[in-house]
C-alpha cells in the first residue's frame, strides 16, 4: 500500500498512479526537443555533421538494446521499482548531458540517459495497466499511447524556447526536475506485486540478456553504418554478427527456464505479422519526421516557427488516435482497429507523395494529420494484441516488444528514406532540371515507397482472418502461454 494508505480499489488512486506513470514517461518522448538542439551542440563543441549523429545512436542504441531484458526484470521483481530506477537513473543522465565538459562525455551521458529510459519504458504500460481492470486495458493503453504523442509534439517547440533563452543545455536539465517530481509522486501509488514463480524460474537471464545485446547491437549499427560513407564491408560484417549471434540467442532461450523472450511466441504466425506490421509501419511514419521540415523549408518556405506547427500535425493526429482507439476497442474488435489504423496511415502517406506539389499546403497538411491518426489507432491496438498474447506474468516483456519493434522500424527509415530521397534527387539532377524540382521528386519517391510499404502490411494484415478480427481479450495463464 503507497505511504498515503489509500485503498488499492479506490479509481481516484488509480488515475492519480496513472498521471504519475504519463508524467514519468513524457521525459522520454521530449528528447525530440534535441533535435532541435544539434545546431547549438555542434558549435558548443566544434564537432562535425557524422559526429553529432552519435548523439542520437548512442542514447537509442542503448535503450533499444536494454528494453526487453529491463522488462524482464520487471515482470521478475515488480514494475515500481523499476520504473522508479529509470526515473533516477534519467535525470543523472540529463544532468550529465547539461554539464558535460567535452564532447565525450556527453555521449557517455546520453549512454546513460538511454539506460534510464529504458528502465521507464520498459515497466511504463505494464505499470499502467496493472493499475485497472483487464476490462480497462485497452483505453489505458489509449491515455499512455496520448501522452507519448503529445510529449513527441511539444518537444520540438519547448526545445526551440529553451535554446532560445538558455542554450542547449537547456534540453537535458529541464527535464531532470520533471524525473525527480514524477519519482516522488511514485511513493504515493501502489504496484501490484510480482506474479508469483517457481524458485526455479525466479533468476534473470543473464546470459540470454547478453546475447540479446550482442545480436541486436550490431543489427541497429549496421542500419546506422549503412547511412555513413563507411563503405559496404562494415555494415555487411555487423549484419553477419548479428544473425549469428541471434541464431545463438534462439538456442539458448529455447533451453533456458526462465528466456527473456519465450521463442515459442513467434510459432503463431499471428504474432509474428502483428510484429512485423509494427515495424513496417513505423518504419513507413518515420519519414515524416526525417523528409517533412526540409520538404517546408525548402519547397514551402516556411520558417521554424510555422514549419513547426505543420509537422506538430501529426503528432496531434496520433494523440486523437490513440485516445479514440482507447474508446472504440471496448466496442469494436482490437483487430479491426489495427487493420483500420494502417489503412489511414497509407491514406496519409499516399497523401502526401501525390499532394506535394499542391498549390496550398493545406491538402499536405490535412494528410499529416490522417497519418498521425492512423498511427495512433495502430499503435494502441497493436500493444494491446501483443499484451495479450503473453502471459500475465510477461506483462513488462510485451511492453517492452511493443517499444523495441517501434525503434527497429524508425531506425530502419533512418537509413532507407534518406538513401532514397537522395538516389531519386540525384538522379533528377542528372536529367538537368532545377535542384528544387529534383528534391521534390526525391521526396515523392521516399512517400510513394513508404506508401507501398504500408499497403504491402495491410495486405498481410487482412490475409490473416483470425488477426483482423481478433478482439481484446484478457491475457492467458501461464499454463495456456
């Protein structure tokens, strides 16, 4: 029982726990606010463009590579604890990003920045669900799915206030206040306990956990080094290791009693298309967020402010999405959202490629907003199928699935979207017609695969019957798993 001694029953002291796990959580969607920064960093430390991107590598390699074993580690010794760890663990690692001397450091504190967030995300939805009824799971999943969204949106306009008036440091040591208040309110909410295991099965896997780390590290670098002008030779080594070392994480958690991730999941096919659906489709919505501000600097000829306001529109559209597939799940079947959520979402993208050009901006700006709909819808559904597919007693582990799926997919964007945009321009170029003829082309390219992407996943979505219409249902037993 919290220190305050309210009754666990009481829907007062569930939505104030569930206020305290969205504000922990918004420090994580806020780091947005550091794109926005990378300007002023580079001149603070006089570093080049393929120096500062490791800024970025390193706090979401980091995190990407540790969610699941955190999640793990949640569903063995109680989501609280951990969620309170990241908490701390975020705000040293915010404050040693503000106050690094040089540029090293820095990325050694936004490497532990990574591992802060990774402990909040990991236990963040499996916290928050815990605290209703498995009735109310969906429309949880709704307000938690909201506030990432909303974070994502106001971070890049508090990070340009904050640079403005403070300077970059800014970005980082705002948000370790925010860490420290949501820490303390953590003492006054109540987590369920543990679910309850054999003495066999209670220790971590450790080694599992490493070589989850050293299959997945490498697959994330390779997308990284494949962007780079490194050559074909490292980027083909890290992708080697990488399935290598996977293969051996399979064995090894085949035997283990207690795996990180039960291997066995991924024999319902199901399963595997919903996680495959989760990749693409963030894979297709991260162009947006790489393609579209130079798309309305450049082709539009917006400044920050109003370039701003436009791109916010599809984070505003996921924040309505999440909350309305929060609402409309306990209704419609979970599966028919899903499937609803990717078909907005090519509407959007197909949008926005055959729009370009438009006269108005209006039309690009309406199918942002369908995007970040279709997204929102997607993403909620698609944690709650995951969610429920696993045992209770995996609860931090689906959680943690649902965020290592969406970082696969926005990681391979990074790398996809930006070669395409640039082979297409080139190649305009080459054809001898004005430079801002040829980067739309590229940008009409990188939509216009991105769209076909996400028709190939609704595609496969809806030639599986069962997962389409699958409805929200409360999680198996472990003997059922």
């Amino acid at each position: 029982m919290g220190i305050i001694g309210w009754r666990w029953s009481s829907r007062v002291q569930s939505h104030f726990a569930l206020a305290v796990v969205c504000l922990g959580t918004l420090v994580a969607p806020l780091d947005s606010a550091v794109n926005i920064a990378l300007p002023s960093i580079t001149r603070a430390f006089d570093a080049g463009i393929a120096d500062i991107r490791w800024i970025v590598i390193a706090y979401v390699l980091t995190y990407s590579c540790l969610l699941l074993i955190f999640g793990k580690l949640g569903d063995l010794l109680g989501y609280r604890p951990i969620f309170q760890a990241g908490l701390l663990v975020s705000a040293a690692g915010f404050t040693a990003c503000a106050f690094a001397p040089s540029f090293g450091i820095l990325l050694l504190g936004r490497g532990l920045q990574g591992v802060g967030i990774a402990l909040t995300l990991s236990c963040a939805p499996a916290l928050a669900t815990t605290l209703f009824p498995e009735s109310e799971r969906t429309r949880v999943l709704g307000i938690y799915a909201a506030m990432l969204a909303a974070g994502a949106a106001l971070g890049p306009i508090a990070g340009g206030l904050l640079v403005d008036r403070f300077g970059w440091t800014a970005v980082f040591w705002a948000r370790a206040p925010l860490a420290l208040a949501a820490l303390a309110l953590t003492l006054f909410i109540v987590s369920p306990p543990a679910v309850a295991r054999t003495k066999s099965q209670r220790g971590l896997d450790s080694w599992g956990g490493l070589l989850l780390i050293g299959w997945l590290a490498p697959l994330l670098l390779g997308f990284a080094a494949s962007a780079a002008d490194v050559g074909a030779l490292l980027p083909a080594g890290l992708a080697a290791t990488a399935v290598v070392v996977f293969w051996l994480f399979i064995g090894h958690e085949r035997r283990h009693p207690e795996p990180i991730i039960r291997p066995s999941l991924f024999r319902n096919i199901d399963f595997t298309v919903m996680n495959i659906l989760s990749i693409v489709v963030n894979f297709a919505a991260f162009s947006i967020m790489l393609l579209v501000p130079y798309y309305l600097a450049r082709s539009r000829g917006l400044d920050a402010v109003s370039g701003g306001v436009v791109l916010a529109l599809a984070n505003i559209g996921t924040v309505f999405g999440s909350w309305f597939a929060g609402r409309v799940a306990q209704r419609v079947a979970v599966g028919r959202v899903t499937m609803a959520g990717i078909a907005l979402s090519l509407v959007g993208l197909a949008g926005i490629a055959l729009l370009a050009r438009a006269e108005s901006i209006l039309p690009v700006a309406v199918a942002l907003l369908i995007q970040g709909v279709g997204v929102g819808l997607f993403q909620v559904a698609y944690a709650d199928l995951v969610i429920a597919g696993l045992p209770l007693e995996d609860r931090g582990v689906a959680g943690s699935l649902s965020m290592v799926t969406r970082t696969m997919g926005v990681v391979a964007g990074a790398t996809a979207h930006a070669a395409v945009q640039r082979t297409f321009e080139n190649f305009a170029l080459t054809r001898a017609i004005a430079p801002s003829d040829a980067f739309l082309a590229g940008f009409e390219a990188a939509f216009g695969i991105a769209a076909v992407s996400v028709l190939v996943a609704l595609l496969l979505g809806l030639a599986r019957p069962k997962l389409w219409r699958r409805s929200a249902s409360p999680n198996p037993s472990p003997g059922n798993a």
